[in-house]
C-alpha cells in the first residue's frame, strides 16, 4: 500500500519571497503566488509519520533572492531536517524520508543560527522549556552533535518562540519566550556562541494573569513587546525592555500592559506586525475562526484594539486555524485550517485605503430641496422604490414623484433628475430587465404610474439612451388599477433578441397577469410589440416570471408568493391565456423570488429542432431558503408537462435567498453566487466555494431595495445594493464578490465520522462538522474533487450507507435524526456538479430523548411482486437499544415505520440484514456490550407483506414487498424471542461490522471492538422448516486480540461475493484500521469444514489520518482500485 | 442543555450527584477498582493530578469507610466522612493538583507541580514518611485538548509519565500505579516503558468512559524497578534530556517510535459489571423514582471548576451589543 493523496489540517505556512511553503501532513507543498493564478508547483513527504509544524529559511529572502547556500529548516514532533533550499526547489530533486533527524524531546520552534563555517546550526526549544543546540555535521555520530543547555525551570509548555536577539553584538544570542500548561508566560535569554554551557541559566521574567494555557507567544521586532494568547480568550501585551536588558534577576510581572478582548473561543497564535512610530500592531488566530488585527497607541495607558478581524475563514464549518503566515511586504497573511484549506487575506494599511465594500447615505436634500409647505413645515420627500441597473448606476423614486439616476462610475457621484411625475407619488411598481445589443448590456426600465400607466425608459451603460422626461403621451395604459408589481423576464432569447418581456400586477387579487412582449431593436424607442393577459391559477399571486422562445413557440414560466409553478403557452392569437400547468408547493409554502433558465440559452438550442417536446433546466429561488434546478418537459403534442427536481440547495449561510447567479466567464468561471438576507445581514454567498463572498449589515431584508451585479465584463465582480433606512438612502458597492481568496480547498472542518462509497464511484463523507459531502476521485491525481456538500444535519454525522443502486444516501446523526438523499449524477445538471435532494426526513417520535443519537444504518433494496423498484428496508439502531425498521417509498418519497423493537438497554451501534437462498431474513445488530445479536425477521417481515425472494432468472435474492400500499398502522413488534443468537465476541464497543457472502449460506463475519481485537466468525444458516425462518447451524469464532494497539474502528473486505473453494489457496484478504493509525492487510485461510485456519496480517502501514473513523475501497479492481481512509482529514492509498 | 436533559444524556452524571461525587469520573476509578481489586490493604494513596477531587472522593470513601455498611445510594454528607476518618487514623490520602482543590475530609490536599523536585519531600512529610511507601498512585490527569491529536497525545504521554516518575519516587515494591492514557498512534511506546517498572501493566476501559472518548486507563501492577534504577525527580527519565549524556538514549528512543506494530501491546479488559449504566446509551428515565416520587434534577455538589474563559465571558457582557465584538 502507498499513500496517494491527503487531505486534513494545514499546520505550517511560511513565506518564501512572494511564494508560499505548506506544511500539509507529512508533505512540504510550494505554491507560486507570484503568478497570476496561484498554483501548487510541488508536493513532496519530508517525514515519515510527523506532521510538518513548522518551516524556517536560514536567511529571509530580499529583493535579490536567496543566498546559494541557504537552508531550510522543517520540523514536526521530534524530528527535524535541513534541507538545501537549492535542492528543495528542484522539482526533480529527491528528498529521503529515511534522512529526517530524530530530537530528543518535542520540538515546539526551532531557529537557524549562525553557521560554523559550512555547517548550518540551529536551536530549538522543547514542551519541557530547554534549549538544545545542534551543528548539522553529518560526519559525526548523532549525539555529538547536539549540545544541552541547563533550563531555568523545567515546565511543560503548550508554545515557545526562540528569537535571535538583534540587539546584542553576538549573534548566536537567543531570547526564548514561553506559554506554560499553567497560564505562565515565561522569558529566558541564552547565549549559545560559549563553548561552554553554563551552569545554571535565570529566567528574566515570569509574566502572570492568564487565566488558562498559553497557547502562543511573541516578541516584536524591537525587542520591546511580549504578546501572549490564552485558552481565556484574550491577548495580553508585556513590555519586556527591562527583561531584555536586566542583568540577573527574575521579574514577576502580575498586570500586562493591555488586555486584547474579542475572540469567542481559545487563541493559537499571535504574531506581531510593523507599525507606525509610537504604535504597536498585532496579528492573532482563533478557534472562532476569525483572525484579528490588533493596535495600541503607546503614549500611556491606551487600550488594545481590534482594528480588523477577518471573519469566517475558510469553509466556516470548520473549528480550528492552525497556522498563518505573513507575506513580507506586510500587506496581507495566509492561514492554513484544520479544514484543509489555504486562504489568503488583505491587511488593511490605513482606514483611507478603498475598502472591498464601500457605504455611502446619499444626501437627496441637496438635489431635491425639500418645498416649504404653507406653515413653514417642510414636507418630506423620501426614498421609495431601486432599480440598479447594473453595479454603477441606480434609479430611485421619490414620494414626491421625482424619479432620480444616480452614476457611480465616475471618482464623484453624479445625481440627474430624471423627471418629475405627479401620478407616480407613492409609486407601487417599478422594475428593470437586461438586454443585450451589439455587445453591450442596456436597461430597458419600466414605471407604472397610479393609473396602470406605464412608462418604458432605456438606459445605456450608466446614460439614458431614451430622452429624459418625455412628454405624457409615452405613458401607456396597461391595466385598469394601480400595478403592484413589474417584474422581467431575466432570459434573453438567442433567436428573438429584439424582445424584451415584463409582466405587471396588480394588487386586486385574481386579476390577470399583464404579459408585456417590449421590442427593443431601437433601443431609444422601445415600445410594446404585443401582450397578453394570463389568467392566474387560483390563489396565485405571481412574484416572478421566466419566458423562453423556441421553435417558434413561447413559453411563459410564472412563480407564485405561495411557491407554486405555473406554465403558459402564449400565441400570438389569443391575448387571454390559462396556464397549461400549474405545480404546487415547489418552493414549500414560500415565495419564489427569481427564475432562470440553467446554462447558456445557446446549449438550449438544440430543442429547436424538435419543436413538439422542449426540455429545459430551470432554477428558481425562493422564500424557503432554496435555490433549485427543474427539468421541465413540455411536450405540446400529447399535453405532457413534467417538472423533475434535480437539486436543492439550502444555503445555511443565506436562509432568505433571493436570487441565484452563476458566472460562466473566465477566470472566475463556475462560481454560483446566491445572495439574500441573513438576520440583519444582506450577504452574497459563493456556494462554489463555500465562502461568504460578502455581507452588509442593513439591519434586515424587510425594506424598499435592490441589488444588481455588475453589468458588463469590467463590473462583473461588483455588485450594487440600494436600500432605504430610516427613510434615507444607502449605497453600498461590493467590490470583489468573485474574489477567490482560497489557495487550496478546504474539506470537513471537523474529523470525519463516517465515509462510504457508492457503486458509482461518489465519495460521502459525515463529519463531526455536521456537514455531509460528497466528492468524486480524480484517476490521474488521487484527489478528492468536490461534488457538493449539505449543512442539513444539526448534530455531527453518525453514520452514511449508500443504497445498492448509488441513487439514495441515508443519513443519521443526533436528536433522532436520519434523512434520505437522492443523488443525480445526471451529466446535464452541470459538470463537476451531482444534484443532492432532501428527498424524505424520518419522523422524529413526539417524546424525544435528548441526545438520542441513531448510531448505524442498513439499507436493502425492495421490489415489488411484478419487479419494480419499490424503495428501501432502512434498519435503525439506536443509542437508547432501539431499532427501527422503515420501508422508505422512493415514489412517495416517505419513510414508513413496519416494525421496532428494543434489545436490552445498552447503545447500539450496529446493524444489518442478510437474506438467505431459501428466504430467509436476518438482522445482525451490535453495540456496547460487545455482542452480536442475530435476529430472524422473517416472520415479522412477512406479516408486514417483505419477503426475500429470488428474482426470476438469477439466483440473487432481494427483497419484495406484496403489496405497494403500505399502510402506516401499528408497527410490528421486534421481540427478543427472534434472537436466533447473541454471542459476546468483543469486551465493549463493537465500532465495526462486516459481512461477506460465502457460497451455500455461509457468512463470513468481521468485527472490530474497542478491545483493540478483530473477530473472524463462519456462520453456516439454515432454513428453519417449524418457524418458516432462518437458523445458525453452526458458527466459528476466530478472535485476533490485540490486532491493533488501540480500538479498531473499520474494515474493509477486499472482495464482495466468495467461495470458500476459490479462496482456499489465496485466502480471503480485507483490511483494518485503528486510532492507532495503523492500515493492516489480513489474509483468511478457510478449512473445507467450518474451521478458520489461519488470519495473518499481510501488510501494516502508518496512515496520517489521526483518529480513523472509515476505511472504504473505491475503484473496480486491480490496479485503479483505491482505499480511502477517513478520519481527521482524508488519506486515498494505492493498494 | 439543562441539567435535566444532561441526566437523561449521561447516567453517570446523575448518578454522581445522587451520590455525592463531585465529577462522573468517580465511577471509572470504582470500576477499575471493582475489577482489579486496586484498593485492597492499601493504606497509603497519592492521588495525582486530582481537582476536582472525585477520585479522591472514592480513595476516601472506599479506604476508610471499609468494614462498613455502605450505602452507595444515598447522598454521604461530608459530615459523615468526618466520622469515619477519625475512625481510621491509619490510612494516608494526599492528593495533588496545580488547581486549587477544595479540601476533602480525610485527605491531604496540596497545591503543587507534580514534576518540581520539591514536590516529592512535601508527599513524603504528608505522608509521615522518609521512605517509598505509598501502596497505590492514581492519576486521572488529563490537558487542554487542542484537537491536533499529535500534541494533545504528546502532552497526554507528558503527564502520564510525570506521574510514573513522582510514582517510582513513592511506590513501595509491588505497589501500584493507575493513570489516564490516551490510546493514540504512540500508545505502544508507553506500554513498554510502563512494563519496564510493572510485572503486570493492563490497559482498561471501564463502562463510566464513554466509548467515543480515546481515554482509557493503565493498571501496572506489582511495581518492580530495574535493577540499579534510581528514581528521581531532579532527572526523570523519558520527559526530555536532563543532561548533555541523556540525548543519546532520548533519541534512541525517538527512532523506536518507527516499528510501532512490532511493539509490544498492554491486554484490553473492559470493566465494569455489563448489568452497569452504560455511558454511551440514552435512558428513558421514568418520570418517577421506585417510590413513586416525582424525579427532580439536583444540583451538581460542586459547581464545575471556573473555567479559563469566564472573565472573557463577564467581558462580552459589560461590552454589551449582543455579545458581538469586531
């Protein structure tokens, strides 16, 4: 077995010029930043089971570039190595794991000092607070070449730093600093260029008044400052000068000079930056996943402020940062996450700099003077209705029927009164749509006015291209009452871009829907080439519309505030139309607040030919928190319609979403920006990456706004947001909503729980992170690709089991939880993309145990009598001994419970069915109390209408249900007397369950328990002819204690279906892992009787996932087969 | 949570407060006593690393109560602990922590750091000794676990080994040492240095320590040092050079690290009774106890140590704006 890929926490960054060195796992990756597009230029494994935990060039590199004989310095536990930097760089250069220098103690920094000539040396601070020097001379024996220094108080430390002191003439003058398990922060100062060690070495200075572990430490660069961080949530700064300089003595120290107050959770590091004159500025780390940067005025007594804090780094599902580098020039930092990823971000220089969001409260008085009224009061004028017409410019309307553009893209803004209409005060409709000529974007706005006029404007770029305050006739009468609402179409149509279609409302309830066809093949001039009025479905209120051409006919898709689908057919005889179809409840209950055709209308084209049957992907978002893709099937011919979900997002991030958009052009291509309301916050949430792209808090959504992206290539990764508080007018303008700040993609945040393969080949991991993922195996690279992942579960992920066919995941965590997903792997929805629903959620009993986790999973295929597939037997076992049986219906997409039961009252956490030849139905479960129970449910199953059934012309056996109406009466009861056995096989915890299929009912069992033991057992089955059931005939039990030196917690077996025949002389191979980090490979050699001859481990290797969860084998076989090993991150191996 | 949700959650808590304990963990060290037998004729107990006191609650109970009728059910006031102990003058409790501890009847509380040097002549004035002595050395110390399993296994092995270094200082041949283990990927390394000093060194899981937790505890039993081996505190051995001379076997010891599979395994027993409160299940509790009376959810003895975040708790809340800082 050979490791392949890896992904897991980032403990190490450091800068090497521009360009960056990761230490991810036991491998160095470099990455170019310099370039354009960062990139990894090489991986390579400086360790054989140490994690790389921290990086140091021998000389920092300047403009000129590194000296020729530079080194660097990589270290992770006890073990180091120096390395050329030459010989590093070189791609092709081999670095010899076998090479990497143990140290006698844990490392926690280590520093180059100055070489003996040639010979590179270094010091390093242990977790016991000694100093240990070392001259890197090969020659001599490993020893030698170390050199002990006395420690002024041997004490266990969770960090250190080791500084050269600059300040000194010698300059192999160390300054140590360090953070206590006890809250100490402790300085010390060696000087290490004596030959001889001395005696006896005094602290300088003991800092108090932590209140919890010290978990990093610094000094600036002036040897002035000491900042600390704590397990108590603040940064405490030190002035050490006198420390620095004091000559013997040790100070106790008992009130820092400032308290940083702000992190929610532990702080890892700190570090300091440069600052201006008479400042000092920090930078720090926490497990809240935020970095802040920090600033105290050092005149007297000032506090520490936080002057910037970068929230939600990486996924945000995540826990933990581990590292964080800080690019030369000061400007911005990487940290590296316990989720894998890599991100990069900007250091504000001074609060003048133009910030990625910028705020603005438009002063309208000055452009608007308010009129006296008769009395002196003046009468308010206001905001009342947005359109942004891109990410530059905007038009409001004003109370008072002033309707105002506003420019933004000039360094000033610029305000025009647009024109002043009496009959638009207290204005209810307005609304902008997108059309393209000759390669660039216009608007085409329109107005209605109090009368169900409308008005038809078009601007160009950020100038109105229709002249301003026309004169009344233009205004066109469209509906006989005061519109609610105009709303576009946001799909331009490749064969008709001359149109352009809006829709009006009106606030009298079943009123029809004004359909407006607006030719804009001169843009000055637009006018309304045609209309129809459709008749709404009852209660149908209509908040948006999608129109698509094709093949000459035009369909009209229409969304309701009561997340309802409704489709129209227009002709262009009749001008009164009824919908052809109208789907209920595809939003829940919720408005739907856009539509959109999926892909470029040109990949749409192709239906064009076959003009009767039109199939199309539409997305919409809405109210309930989705966005979602249909497949809509429109055959005009036979009156089929058919609306088919294929995926659901729910962006936890985004709960109120309002619009969907995915950019397809370079080089931000791919990116699926949602944007919408969160709590007080309007955010922009890049789903692609998982990452907040951008928030704005407005104090909430409920308000008069609008939101544009940019319109053209030059504005695309703006955005604009207009919205009125307070009566006023606020714009904020987003900068980089498609800024990537991501170096390498984050994964779980958290350790993975459970991991299982689907016979397709899709990856699911569940994590402590709550968040279930999916990802596909790159062949070539070994990589996890990401497919997509669901922030669904509330509670950490318990157990995944695919369905036999790949098309479902089932689900389960905590608080009773389990979901059924359906996968679609369907190309079209989009590459590099499946679609993942929430198809069913298993009622949860009305009497909840708290904290009742649903620990294991089994799922069997179920037929009906005439063949079809029905759904799913889903088994549940749970941690207060209960087991559920579920029929899980895949066309009513519902769970119906047949049958429950309890087995004692220990935790379960096993199960799973086999099905013999002769029909029978067993159950295994497994828990706590080391045994394995075999249940027979043949009876109960039958009495619930499953039998197990070979299918007609193979000899496979499934199950099939009788008759496919399933009731949901009173479950059956699972009773103890349907134990055929229960035999301890473990001392406690069963983590792990197996089963193979043997020729001629023959079970080959493996367990792995937390006794660190692994169990072989042969169970022959026999029909029992009394009871219509199953029976064990016999069953042997070969138990390999001490298999591992911790729990066993997965095995995988290397092949499915065997016969004891075939496998006599090869054996019966399958694998084992443990928290102990250990992958072995066992051979079982089966006696012709019942006998197990042997088990023989076969190959045993270190894997770098700590605490291993999941084994689960990918590929077909031979040499593209894969084992991917979850735990705290994710390791493929080649087998 | 609640604390009545946390009961139905967690067994043991419950059960540690109906009974008078100050933590859960109480029960593990009664389970490895229930099957080891830890506590027989042992009259002098060092227990390590202790706050909040629980283990030493059971050495306390268990030691000096014996010969009585014990009723583990009902609640022991402190008061009666008093009793007892002045009954049995002979047996020795001295309990360590860095943390202070609140004092416990019948056992000798001190604040002091299990690796200084000056810790062992103030076990042994406590203990009213000027020899190793001591029957049995517990320790159920455990670090802030940061979540790199490496360090937090590191530091883990740290503390274990601190102990077994004041343990050799103390023990009396053929006495006994238990500790916290964390059963990580270096566990081997630690069973063979713990069967270099015990004839017998078991690893145990009792049922109070929940199944997902990669706690367990070593048993070393019958304590049998090297010949020629000197304990002490001023070098103790396998926590990092002490002197120039002790790099050469530090970093043999390092290199060892790499056969892992190869070394040897301490034996697994799981302890506890299976009849016991299981700690991974969840219990229906009935509304009532088995006299009828309605259940009510006491108050835990001990409010749980402060923890280090709670003046930056009482900060958030003086800065007010929700809790929210930028």
């Amino acid at each position: 077995m050979k490791s392949r890929s890896y992904v897991g926490p980032v403990t190490s960054l450091a800068f090497f010029g521009d360009d960056l060195l990761v230490g991810h796992g036991l491998e160095l990756k470099f990455f170019m930043l310099s370039n354009s597009q960062p990139s990894l230029q090489w991986r390579k494994r400086i360790f054989k089971r140490e994690r790389i935990q921290g990086i140091q060039l021998s000389s920092p590199t300047q403009n000129e570039g590194p000296a020729s004989n530079a080194n660097v310095l990589l270290w992770g536990g006890k073990r180091f190595r120096i390395i050329h930097l030459a010989d590093l760089m070189d791609p092709s250069f081999n670095i010899k794991i076998e090479d990497e220098i143990p140290a006698p103690d844990w490392i926690l920094h280590s520093v180059f000092l100055e070489p003996d000539g040639d010979v590179p040396r270094i010091a390093m601070m242990t977790a016991h607070n000694t100093i240990l020097t070392y001259r890197h001379e090969q020659s001599i024996e490993l020893a030698s070449r170390y050199r002990w220094y006395p420690s002024p108080e041997r004490c266990l430390l969770y960090s250190a730093t080791l500084f050269r002191d600059s300040t000194t003439q010698t300059t192999n003058d160390l300054v140590a600093i360090a953070g206590t398990v006890f809250g100490e922060v402790l300085l010390w100062k060696l000087d290490t260029s004596q030959d001889k060690v001395p005696e006896k070495v005094e602290l300088s200075a003991r800092y108090l008044s932590h209140e919890g572990s010290v978990f990093g430490v610094s000094i600036s660069p002036d040897f002035s400052y000491a900042a600390s961080c704590s397990d108590d949530r603040t940064i405490r700064l030190w002035n050490i000068k006198a420390d620095i300089v004091g000559l013997e003595g040790c100070r106790e120290v008992k009130e820092p000079l400032a308290i940083g107050w702000g992190h929610q959770a532990r702080i890892w590091g700190v570090k300091f930056l440069q600052a201006e004159e008479g400042y000092v500025r920090i930078i720090s780390f926490s497990e809240d996943l935020t970095a802040k940067v920090w600033s105290m005025r050092l005149d007297g007594p000032n506090p520490l402020i936080c002057t910037q804090t970068f929230k939600n780094l990486h996924s945000a599902s995540g826990k933990n940062i581990w590292s964080l580098a800080i690019h030369p020039s000061e400007r911005h930092f990487v940290t590296g996450g316990a989720d894998g990823g890599i991100a990069s971000w900007k250091i504000l220089e001074d609060v003048r700099e133009t910030p990625a969001i910028k705020e603005t409260i438009a002063n309208l008085e000055e452009i608007l003077p308010p009129p006296q009224a008769s009395g002196g009061k003046s009468i308010k004028d206001e905001p009342r209705k947005y359109v942004a017409l891109g990410s530059r410019s905007f038009i409001v309307a004003m109370s008072s029927g002033w309707l105002l553009h506003c420019n933004l893209s000039k360094p000033s803004t610029e305000w025009q009164k647009v024109g002043f209409w009496p009959q638009i005060k207290n204005l209810s409709a307005m609304g902008a749509g997108r059309f393209e000529t000759d390669g660039t974007y216009n608007h085409l706005v329109a107005l209605g006015d109090n009368t169900g006029k409308v008005l038809l404007q078009t601007w160009h770029r950020y100038l109105p291209a229709t002249p301003t305050n026309p004169p009344d006739q233009d205004w066109i009468q469209i509906c006989d009452t005061r519109p609610s609402d105009i709303f576009f179409s946001h799909c331009q149509n490749k064969n008709d871009t001359h149109s352009v279609y809006a829709a009006v409302t009106t606030f009298k309830p079943d009123t029809p829907i004004q359909l407006l066809r607006i030719n804009v093949e001169t843009a000055e001039k637009p006018f309304i080439a045609q209309s129809w009025s459709l008749i709404p479905p009852e209660t149908f209120p209509s908040t948006a519309i999608l129109v698509y051409t094709c093949g000459g006919r035009v369909f009209c898709f229409a969304g309701s505030r009561h997340g309802a689908f409704a489709l129209y057919s227009l002709t262009s005889d009749d001008t009164s139309i009824k919908s052809l179809k109208i789907w209920r409840h595809v939003h829940d209950d919720e408005s739907i607040t856009s539509l959109g055709l999926k892909g470029d209308p040109s990949q749409i084209d192709v239906n064009t030919g076959a003009a009767s049957s039109v199939e199309l992907l539409l997305t919409s978002t809405g109210r309930s928190g989705a966005y979602k893709f249909h497949k809509v099937f429109i055959n005009t011919n036979t009156q089929e319609y058919e609306l088919v979900e294929l995926n659901a997002v729910y962006p936890a991030a985004v709960p109120r979403v309002e619009n969907y958009r995915k950019f397809t052009t370079s080089p931000n291509g791919g990116y699926e920006i949602i944007y919408g309301f969160r709590g007080r916050d309007f955010v922009l949430w890049n789903q692609t990456l998982g990452l907040e792209a951008a928030s704005y808090d407005c104090e909430g959504g409920n308000r008069s706004w609008d939101f544009s992206f940019g319109a053209d290539e030059d504005t695309q990764s703006e955005g604009l947001f207009v919205f009125t508080k307070s009566k006023r007018c606020y714009i904020v303008e987003f900068k980089q909503i498609l800024h990537n700040p991501l170096l390498q993609t984050p994964f779980h945040g958290r350790e993975v729980k459970t991991l299982a393969i689907s016979s397709q080949g899709i990856i699911a991991t569940g994590a402590e992170d709550t968040i279930i993922r999916l990802s596909s195996l790159d062949q070539e690279t070994n990589q996890l690709l990401p497919l997509t992942f669901r922030k669904t579960h509330t509670t950490g992920l318990q157990d995944l089991v695919w369905s036999p066919c790949g098309g479902w995941l089932f689900s389960s965590g905590s608080v009773e939880e389990v979901y059924c997903w359906k996968i679609n792997t369907e190309a079209k929805i989009q590459s590099g993309t499946v679609g993942m629903l929430q198809e069913a959620v298993y009622e949860v009993s009305t009497e909840s145990l708290p904290d009742l986790r649903v620990c294991g999973l089994d799922a069997a295929a179920v037929y009906t009598e005439k063949g079809d597939h029905y759904g799913f037997l889903v088994g549940m076992v749970r941690s207060d001994s209960s087991i559920k049986l579920a029929l899980y219906d895949i066309a009513e997409k519902k769970f119906t419970t047949i049958a429950e039961g309890h087995y004692k009252t220990s935790c379960l956490l096993q199960i799973r069915f086999h099905l013999t030849t002769y029909g029978g139905i067993l159950m295994l479960t497994a828990g706590t109390d080391g045994h394995v129970t075999f249940w027979d449910i043949t009876q109960t199953m039958v009495v619930c209408g499953v039998s197990a059934k070979s299918s007609t012309g193979s000899n496979l056996v499934a199950l099939s249900l009788k008759d496919p109406q399933v009731s949901a009466s009173v479950p059956e009861k699972l009773r103890t007397d349907q134990w055929i056995l229960s035999q301890p096989v473990h001392q406690n915890s069963i983590k792990v369950l197996e089963l193979y299929n043997l020729e001629g009912d023959e079970i080959l069992m493996l367990t792995g328990g937390d006794d660190t033991a692994i169990s072989v057992s042969r169970i022959k089955c026999k029909e029992n002819p009394e009871k219509m059931g199953t029976m064990i005939n016999e069953i042997t039990t070969k138990l390999l204690a001490r298999a591992h030196a911790s729990a066993v917690t997965a095995l995988a077996p290397l092949s499915s279906t065997l016969s004891v025949v075939d496998h006599k002389e090869q054996g019966i191979e399958f694998l084992s892992s443990s928290v102990d980090q250990q992958v072995k490979r066992w051979c079982i050699k089966l006696n012709d009787g019942t006998a197990i001859e042997s088990v023989e481990v076969v190959e045993d290797i270190y894997v770098s996932v700590p605490d291993v969860s999941s084994l689960a084998l990918i590929g077909t076989g031979g040499k593209d087969r894969r084992l991917v090993v979850g735990g705290v991150g994710v390791e493929v191996l080649e087998l | 949570m609640g604390k009545s949700s946390k009961d139905k959650r967690d067994s043991y808590y419950r059960l540690a407060k109906e009974q008078g304990y100050r933590a859960r963990s109480a029960y593990k060290l009664l389970q490895l006593d229930a099957q080891f037998n830890l506590f027989k004729d042992v009259t002098r107990v060092v227990d390590l690393c202790a706050a909040p006191g629980s283990w030493s609650q059971v050495l306390s109970r268990s030691l000096v109560a014996k010969g009585k009728d014990r009723e583990p059910n009902v609640a022991q006031s402190e008061t009666n602990e008093v009793q007892e102990v002045q009954s049995k003058p002979k047996v020795k409790i001295v309990a360590l922590d860095l943390q202070p501890m609140t004092p416990l009847p019948g056992v000798i509380t001190l604040q002091a750091d299990i690796t200084h040097p000056s810790t062992l002549p103030l076990v042994l004035k406590h203990l009213e000794s000027d020899s190793a002595n001591v029957d049995l050395v517990v320790s159920d110390g455990a670090p802030d676990v940061t979540g790199l399993h490496d360090l937090d296994e590191y530091i883990q092995a740290q503390l274990l080994l601190a102990a077994l270094n004041l343990a050799t200082c103390v023990l009396r041949p053929s006495g006994n040492f238990v500790a916290k283990i964390f059963r990580g990927r270096d566990v081997a390394e630690l069973y063979c240095k713990l069967r270099i000093f015990f004839e017998r060194v078991t690893v145990a899981k009792p049922r109070s320590s929940r199944g997902s937790s990669i706690e367990a505890f070593v048993v070393c039993e019958n304590y049998t040092p090297p010949e020629g081996f000197q304990p002490s505190l001023e070098n103790p051995i396998w926590t990092g050079p002490t002197r120039q001379e002790d790099i050469a076997g530090q970093i043999a010891e390092v290199s060892l690290d790499d056969a892992p599979s190869g070394r040897w395994v301490a034996p697994f027993v799981a302890c506890g009774d299976l009849s016991e409160w299981d700690s991974d299940a969840t219990y229906q509790l009935p509304d009532t106890d088995e006299n009828g009376v309605k259940r009510v959810s006491i108050d835990p003895i001990q409010p749980p140590t402060a923890p280090p975040y709670k003046t930056a708790i009482e900060m958030r809340r003086k800065l007010g704006n929700g809790g929210k800082i930028n």
